[in-house]
C-alpha cells in the first residue's frame, strides 16, 4: 500500500487519517496519525490532525498537548500555535495564547486565520488590562502561581511563574501613565515591556524567541509600525488613520518585514514548557 513506499512522508499519513476521518472511521484516522508519528516523530502536521481529533470530542487538554508537542518539534509549522493559542485564549492562561498567537501571525502572514488571532490578541489586552481608577489598574493574564522549588534550591530565590512573574509584571509597569487600551497605547505599552524584559534578568531567567524577534523589529527602526500590523484587526478604523499618517513608515516596515521575518528552529524556538513553572 501507499505507507509501504520507501519515499513515504508524514504527508501520506495525514492524508491517509483525513480519508478515515471523513469516512467516519475516528479510531482509523487515529491509529494512522499515531502510526504515522511513530516513523515521523517531528511531523508537525500529524501533532496537529492527533491534536483536532481529540479537540473535536472537546478533550482540550490532550489536544493542547498535541499541539504543544508540534510546536516544539516542528517550530516552524504554524497551523498548532494557532489551535493552541485559541484554546489559551479561553482559558485562564492567555499568557500562553498571546505568545503562541503572536508567533503564528509571523508565521503565516496575511490569511483569513491571521486577522483572526489580531483581533483575538487586541481583545485579550483589552480584556486583560483593567484600568479600575485614575491611578490603579489589574493585569490578569495567568492565575499560575506554581513556584520552582529547583530554582529555589539552585539560587536561594524563588523563580517566579513565567506569567505572573515576568509577563504581568513587566505589563503592569509599562502601564504608568496609561489610562486606556488602543492602538496607540497598546504600541507604547507592548515597546515599554520590551525595554524592562530586556531591561533586568529577565532576557536571560525566561529567554523568549518572539521578544528576541521583536528587538530585531525595534533596532530595525520598525517597531511601532509592527505592533499596529501584529493589532491592526482589534480597531480597523484606528489603523487606516494611524496608517494614512504615518504612510512612510508603513511602507519601509512592510519592505523590511518582507525580507525580515520571524525564523525559527531547533535552537530558536519557543514553547510553553522550556519554563519549567
């Protein structure tokens, strides 16, 4: 058969498990995806089709797993940051979705799935970001508060969680003097958590390929241009204002990024569990 030819690939599975699927067959399909990632184990099409058959009997947690499997073994595929960063994005752990989201947009640019995951990303700062008085606002972007005891024993310190201690804590300071979330405040927010994650140790303790990436956007001169694209479909209206303003600096971004864009592999790469907490 068509799996016993020598130059077989992950692709053959995947289509082979998509005929059962479509045929009503969900443990054929399944058998095949798990056949299929045992000869291929960093096949990130086959972690994605395992991830959606257990998405679609609403088992989000084994889907995620799949997924997050793939996006570590296989960085560049985007089709897993986009299921995972939906099923963050309606948990308690956005933190995760608005990384996994961020990367996917990099990776494939300009789809139906990309404007999406921007206006998905534009709604969770907005959610996320509470201003409660004219001088306090809330952060609530991750409720995990598991500490690393091996980092305690390592450095006499504790780590801090990834998302309350790093995430939040650098978007809370970035807020100061901030009292709404738009397009414009969101640029200045998301460049001034730039500058105090690569500000302390905070670059070294969690080492993050997207905000690496982003610091080649900003030294590159682009940065504002990129936080409007990567938000642009949170509040259309304010982006064609902002963009027939700043017309120069959107073109020479778009040249740039054209010629720029997000490269990972094996060594750059990102997901969730490289913070042990």
């Amino acid at each position: 058969g068509l799996l016993d030819h020598p130059n077989v690939t992950a692709r053959a599975y995947q289509a082979l498990g998509n005929a059962y699927d479509f045929n009503n067959q969900p443990a054929k399909a399944i058998e095949t995806y798990e056949k299929g990632l045992k000869r291929f184990p960093d096949a990130g099409e086959l972690y994605l089709e395992r991830g959606n058959m257990d998405l679609f009997k609403k088992d989000y947690e084994n889907a995620l797993s799949y997924y997050e499997q793939g996006i570590k073994l296989d960085p560049k595929f985007p089709s897993n940051y986009y299921w995972a960063s939906k099923l963050y994005y309606s948990s308690s752990e956005e933190v995760w979705g608005m990384i996994y989201g961020e990367i996917f947009m990099n990776l494939e640019r300009n789809s139906k799935r990309t404007a999406e995951i921007s206006k998905l990303l534009f709604d969770t700062y907005k959610s996320g970001i509470q201003f409660t008085s004219d001088t306090s606002m809330t952060v609530s972007f991750s409720q995990s508060i598991i500490l690393d005891s091996e980092a305690l024993k390592e450095s006499g310190k504790f780590k801090l969680p990834f998302g309350t201690g790093c995430y939040e804590m650098n978007l809370m300071l970035a807020l100061v003097g901030e009292s709404k979330v738009d397009l414009a405040s969101l640029d200045r927010i998301r460049t001034g958590f730039l500058e105090r994650y690569f500000g302390g140790d905070n670059a070294k303790d969690y080492p993050n390929a997207l905000f690496n990436f982003q610091k080649t956007v900003k030294n590159a001169g682009h940065l504002e241009a990129y936080n409007y694209w990567v938000l642009m479909k949170g509040d259309e209206e304010g982006f064609r204002n902002w963009r027939s303003k700043n017309e120069g600096k959107w073109t020479s971004f778009v040249d740039w990024f054209t010629k720029n864009g997000l490269e990972l592999d094996y060594f750059n790469r990102f997901y969730r569990l490289q913070y042990k907490s």
